[in-house]
C-alpha cells in the first residue's frame, strides 16, 4: 500500500523526488505520512481536497478487503 501511495503521489506533482510516504501500524489501523516539496501540497491536496479524499477512499476500499483502517496525512 505503501508503494502504491507514493507512486500515486509522485505521478501528480512536480517534485517527485521530495516525495516521503511512512507507514505506521497500531494493530488494524494503519496511517501513512506524506511529506513532500512545499510547492507539491496543493497538487495533491486539489481544489477543496478533492484529490486527497479521492486517494483516500482509493486507499480504504483496498485496506477493507484486508480488514484494516488507513487513514492518510499530509505533513509539512
């Protein structure tokens, strides 16, 4: 999930290179970390969020058929 996090992420910003996911896991929920070049937040936060709640539903359809919850955070 990791991986497909960041090459998602990579493929929408101009900046792929600053592009950071981590992964922590506490039991069945697991939450993911993304740092990235300050210029790229708005590219993958998108208009109103929209490009973050899409890779977010994206991400907990595929974590439900593993029995997980994922949520997804985007750091400075």
């Amino acid at each position: 999930m990791k991986g497909l996090i960041g090459t998602i992420v990579r493929g929408i910003v101009d900046h792929p290179e600053d592009v950071e996911v981590e992964e922590r896991e506490t039991g069945r929920r697991v939450v993911y970390q993304l740092r990235m070049h300050p210029d790229d937040r708005g590219h993958v936060i998108g208009k109103a969020g929209a490009t973050v709640d899409a890779l977010r539903t994206l991400v907990s359809g595929i974590a439900l058929r593993r029995g997980l919850r994922v949520e997804i955070e985007i750091l400075d």
